[in-house]
C-alpha cells in the first residue's frame, strides 16, 4: 500500500476550501490509504493524470470534484509515498503544476519547490541589469561556499544577478525553501559558517551518507518541517477533520531545535521579534517536557489572564486534550500562581490593588509627610529600587546601587524616601489590601521554606516580569536541568520592567537561542512597523547589552501598511467605519478585524460609530471567547499576544502616543524620561505587529512623533 504525505502547500489554503471540496480531499485521500499503486492508476473516480509540459515529471492531477483538482507529486523511483502538495480550481492546477519543479537539497538533503518556469524567465532579465550593477548582493560568497550552502545550478545563477535584498525578497516565492532561506541569512549579514549550523546543520538529518540518496521516500521524510506524513487512516481522518493549526505540525527546524532538544543543562532563553512563533516553541517544550516523565509537574506562565486562557487553549489542541498530560500543568500568570501560594498560606485571599489607586496612597504619603518628591518618583523607587532588589529595611536601601535611575540621592534623602515607603506600606495595612509585586514577594519568600512545587517553569511574554515576578519563578523549581524555559521579545516591553537574569540566579549563556522567521505579519507589515524602533536600542531580555531584529523577516507578501492623518477625529472614526466596511465586505469575518488605540475613550468613540452601521464589535478586556462574533476593540495594552487578519490602529497622534502624562519630565529623571518613551514606542510597536495582512495606522491633527517615516 502506498504512503501518503502532505506538504505544507497544501494546508496553507485548505482552510478556505468549502465544505465539498474538503469532502472530496477526504475522499480522494482515503483511496491512496486503500489501494495499490496500481489500483490508483486505473481508479476512474481518482483520476490520476500527469501534467502535460510539466518541469517535474512526477507531477500528477487527481480529480476532487468537477472544478477542483488536487496536486499530487507521485514516486517514479519504486518508492511508495505519495506527496500531495495543492489543492486548487482545475486550471489553476494544471497551471501551478506545470511551472513547479521538486528536488532534494544537496546540503539539507530535504524536498524543496521551485517555480522553475519563472526563474528562466526572469533570471536573464536581472543578469542584464546586473552587468552595470556597482555591486552584487553575493559578491563576497564563492561558488564553492554557495554550493556548499546547497545552492544548486539554476538557483545560483539566479543569486548572482541580484544587487540588493528587495530583488532577493521579489525572487522568494520562486526559489526553493531551504536555498532561499540560505540567501537570506547570507544577506542579513551572517557569516557562512553561522548560516551553515543556522539552516543546514539543523535539517540535515543526523547520519547523512556522503552522497545523497534521491528517492522521493527519503526525501519526504528528510523534511519534517514541512511535510506531514500519514501514517495510518485513523491519522488521515484526524489532520484533515480537526480545524488545522499548522504550528502544532510544522515546526520551523530552529523553533524544533529549540523545543525538542533532549534536555539543556539549566535555564533557556528563546528570544525573536513579534510573531516568530515563541508561543508555539514554548507549548512543544511543555509537550516535550512532559513527555520526558510519569509525573513531573510543569508551570506554564504568561503576562495577563487572557493570554493564560488562550495558552491553556492551544495546549489542549497540541496534547489532544490528553487529560492525563493536561493534569500535570498549571497554566496561569505568575501574579495568579503567587497570590495561590501566599493564600494558601494565610486566614485571608491577598487584595492587590491596582496602579491609580496606588498612586492616589503615594500622593497621600506625600501630602502627609511634605516630602519632597512627586508620588510618580516615588512609585517608580518603590517598583525599581526596592522591590526591584527585595530592600527590606532603611540600612539595605541606605546601601543598594541605585543603578538606571537618573537622579543621584544622598543619605538625607534616601531617609526621606523611606519614610514615605513606610507610610505607603501603612496604608497598605491598615486597608488590608497589597499590591501584586509585594504578593510575589511574599510568595517567593514562602516557596523558599518549601520543597519546589515543579519539575519545570515554562515562561512566555518574559519580557515584562518584574524581578520579584522573577523569584517567585526561581523559587518555584529547583535550580536543575531543565528547570526554566523562558521565551519572550524585548522589543516588545511594555511594562518598563528592569532586570538582570544572572543577578536572581536565572542565567542562561550557552542556552540562547534566536528565532528569525515571522509566521504572522507580511513582510510589508514587519518592514514598516520595524522602522518605528530604528532610532532606538533595547536591553536584551536578560539584561545585560542590546538586542537587535537582525535577520528578522517574513516570507509572506502583501500590501503596504496604510499611515494616514486626519483633520478631525470625526473624520478619522468615519475613516475607520469605511475601512472596516470594506474589510467585511472582502470577506473577512469580523473577529478578524482588531481596532485598537492607546486609551478606551478612543475606542468608546469608535465602537459607537460601529454600532451605528450595525457592525457587531466586541471589547477585547479579560478575556474574549473565540466563537463571539464582532470586530475586536482594544486598548494597546490589550494587544498583547494577540492577532489579526487586520488591525487598525488609532489615534496615533503627537501628546497621545506617546501618551504625555505618562512620560516623566526630563528634568526630573533623564533617564526615566527615556525609559518612559521607549516604553511608549514599544507599545506602538506591539500594536502594528498584530496584524497579519493589512495594517492601518491613522491620527487626527499632528502625528507621532514616532511615526516621522510616514509623516
Ligand atoms: N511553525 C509554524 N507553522 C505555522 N504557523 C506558525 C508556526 N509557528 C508559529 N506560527 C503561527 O505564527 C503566529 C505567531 O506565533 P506565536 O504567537 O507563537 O509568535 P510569538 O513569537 O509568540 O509572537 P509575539 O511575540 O508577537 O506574541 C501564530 O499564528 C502561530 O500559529
């Protein structure tokens, strides 16, 4: 009996067949699992028919319904495995069949496909142009190193026409996946050793023989990555009924290397801009982690009680709602699993307050005590200074490093400042009430005179956690193999949360890791929306140095974000309600649409005039159930982790974002006033990378001064 395999070409467009066709997919497969090769040939109903001037001779139609056809490439080397790699309207097959050509990589020895036909074609044009060209992309790489790369004949010719990364980007949807990625990081910059361990060393199976071995069997299986084999029709009956989520199967080899290596000697950081599937590394890990044991208990965490939600979702799909593997997993925010802990230990629930009536006690300690600060310098002290580095008493903040804040404090008014944290802490008391920073504090304390609870900590949008976040992490595993999996995108720090990894005992040399490829937002998109952080350098996640997005891209393509200034905010909402009706009317369903500006007076406004068209729109706050209909409005906090087919991003004007209040006067703390706008980039930097296709950004009056590339 055949064996039959499906690429991921085929599943990028099989969630918008309709229902028959899928039926017919069904159908059709379930043949290639009952009968011989033979059989198959002769079926009437399959109706398997090569493709005339085909570039690959192995490539094969088979008939789904009257209109639709399926693209099967079939084995001529006496292997067995059928690989089916499109489904599409019957000219449309034979047409895309035509042009395509499959072949193993010399290097990665996995499948890859080509657009052969337009290659030919377009090859020689670039090559003309190139001859008075100043400079070639690939100048600097040798044939020898480039072959050695697993650039073959027809693709290096190609990249030796190029001059410059926006023709290797036009060529990207022609050449085959492996090479092209090796252009790419060779154009980023990277070296070619660092490109051989980033792309070839990690595809290229473990025990390659020296010359490589061609059948299409082989191949297929050489490439996991991007190709799924069935092995049975219970397996064929499951991918194809179950709504696919293609990150649960096609793991990028460097998200694979990093979710399903054995075991790593102590804590992991797993960094990548906005959209590089961190989320889907960090659930194969707990897969993986619990895979490794009988009992060991995992803590999965994340930022907000949303986002905790849509985690606990997606583990469920990725273990087949296992309830046995799900029993072994906590999934929750960390300030959840603290206030679980310190509840656990005390008569009553901890009531954390938030940051407005926060800030509304250090007004009160400062009115009280005249002292001689604002109630913003002193929350910031508070938050950085002393919870940042556990100061329990006046002599240990008598005596810590102040380091990151911009104003120098002597003895007299270090005294001041505590005076106020005592009275602060008295309100505290005397309400019965605490914050969420002190009940990880307390947490941490209280797991440090207990056994740890996990075997493994999982950590997602790591990024924002605050130090005392931090310990109670530390405190809830062992320091042992294994015990931390952290991911999280520093350029996405929203919260202005300062740490050192090392300086809590977390480090993490020898085990970082960087994923590169966005699986979420055009290239356009992440183009655009990178340009915001140009000016500006962040701290990497562990604190110590700058990040960078080097080599970060995606391999999809679609339209230029939209920037656009309006005289009046009427104008601007009534923008908003046309773009909106135009995105339904293309067939975008409405929870595919995300609005989101930086307060929700913006978005009061712009739901009513939603409303009053009779388009349904849904607050996104905790969190929002899948299957509730409506256009998803939200704040950019609120952004966070989520994404859509569009986003449209308001109010993206000068005193707005960013927001003017929030920005601490330079003159106050230089360093501060900083730290405060690039939190504010960052945001606006989050909230454009949520979306997938289409992405617009307007204002009304003056624009951002984030935003002088539009302007
Ligand atoms: N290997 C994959 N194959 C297909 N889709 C993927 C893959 N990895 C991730 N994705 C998809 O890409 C999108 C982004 O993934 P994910 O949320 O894990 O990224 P992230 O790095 O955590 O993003 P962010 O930092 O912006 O929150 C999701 O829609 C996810 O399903």
């Amino acid at each position: 009996m055949p064996r039959l395999a499906f690429a991921q070409s085929f599943w990028d467009g099989y969630d918008t067949l309709e229902k028959p066709v899928r039926a017919g997919v069904r159908k059709a497969m379930a043949k290639f699992q009952a009968m011989s090769v033979a059989e198959l040939n002769a079926d009437k109903g399959l109706h398997l028919e090569s493709v005339e001037n085909a570039r690959d001779p192995r490539m094969r139609t088979i008939r789904i319904t009257d209109f639709w056809r399926g693209v099967v490439l079939a084995p001529d080397d006496g292997s067995d495995t059928f690989l089916l790699v499109n489904v599409l309207s019957h000219d449309d097959a034979y047409t895309w069949a035509a042009k395509r050509l499959y072949s193993a990589n010399s290097a990665t020895r996995a499948l890859e496909v080509r657009n052969a036909v337009a290659l030919d074609e377009l090859t020689p044009l670039y090559e003309t142009a190139a001859r008075t060209a100043p400079r070639l992309l690939f100048a600097d790489v040798s044939d020898g190193t480039l072959r050695e790369l697993g650039i073959d004949d027809q693709v290096l010719r190609a990249a030796r026409s190029l001059v410059d990364k926006a023709q290797l980007e036009a060529f990207s949807t022609l050449l085959p996946e492996d090479q092209l990625e090796v252009l790419q990081y060779l154009a980023e910059g990277f070296s070619p050793e660092e490109v051989y361990r980033d792309v070839v060393a990690v595809r290229r199976p473990a025990h390659a023989p020296a010359e490589p071995v061609e059948d299409l069997a082989t191949v297929i299986a050489n490439t996991p990555a991007r190709i799924r084999l069935v092995t049975g029709p219970q397996e064929l009956e499951e991918v194809l009924e179950k709504p696919f989520a293609a990150w649960r199967v096609f793991l990028h080899p460097s998200q694979r290397r990093v979710a399903y290596r054995a075991s790593y000697g102590g804590p992991v950081q797993v960094t990548g801009g906005p959209g590089t599937g961190k989320t889907v590394a960090a659930l194969h890990r707990v897969k993986h982690l619990l895979g490794r044991s009988e009992d060991g208990r995992v803590l999965l965490t994340t930022y907000t009680n949303a986002l905790a939600a849509g985690l606990r979702d997606m583990l469920g799909l990725l273990l087949d709602e296992d309830e046995k593997l799900l029993a072994r997993v906590d999934v929750t925010t960390v300030d959840a699993f603290a206030n679980g802990i310190v509840r656990a230990h005390s008569a009553a629930a901890p009531k954390p307050i938030g940051d407005r009536e926060q800030r509304h006690l250090w007004e009160k300690a400062v009115k009280q005590l005249g002292l001689p600060f604002t109630a913003q310098f002193l929350a910031q002290e508070y938050r950085h200074v002393i919870l940042g580095q556990n100061l329990r008493d006046l002599d240990a903040y008598l005596g810590a490093s102040r380091r990151g804040r911009g104003t120098g404090l002597g003895p007299a008014r270090r005294r001041e400042v505590w005076s106020g944290v005592e009275r602060f802490e008295q309100f505290l008391r005397d309400r019965g009430e605490t914050t969420h920073l002190r009940v990880c504090s307390r947490a941490a304390e209280l797991l440090a005179d207990q056994s740890a609870p996990y075997a493994h900590v999982v950590v997602d949008e790591a990024q924002d956690l605050h130090p005392a976040q931090w310990r109670v992490l530390r405190a809830a595993v062992s320091p042992a193999p294994d015990d931390l999996f952290v991911t999280g995108d520093p350029h996405q720090r929203i919260y202005d949360s300062r740490v050192s990894l090392g300086s809590l005992g977390i480090t993490t040399a020898g085990r970082s890791f960087r994923l590169r490829v966005n699986y979420r937002s055009t290239e356009e998109i992440l183009a655009w929306s990178a340009h915001l952080l140009a000016p500006v350098t962040v701290d990497t996640l562990e604190g110590e140095g700058t990040d960078s997005l080097a080599g970060y891209r995606s391999l999809l393509h679609g339209r230029r974000p939209q920037a656009q200034g309006y005289a009046t905010r009427q104008e601007e909402t009534q923008a908003l309600v046309e773009r909106v009706q135009s995105l339904l009317a293309e067939g975008l369903a409405p929870h595919e649409i995300g609005v989101c500006a930086r307060f929700n007076l913006s978005l009061d406004r712009a739901e009513e005039k939603l409303n009053a068209v009779g388009i349904p729109v849904l607050r996104v706050k905790g969190q929002v159930a899948q299957e509730a209909e409506g256009v998803r409005l939200a704040t950019m906090h609120a952004m966070k982790g989520l994404e859509f087919r569009a986003v449209s991003v308001l109010g993206a004007a000068e005193g707005t974002v960013p927001f003017a209040r929030e920005i601490t006067p330079r003159e106050a703390d230089p360093l501060q006033h900083e730290a405060d706008l690039l939190r504010e980039r960052c945001l606006l930097f989050v909230a454009c990378t949520r979306a997938r296709e289409t992405l617009s950004v307007t204002w009304s009056g003056t624009a951002s001064p984030f935003l002088p590339h539009v302007a």
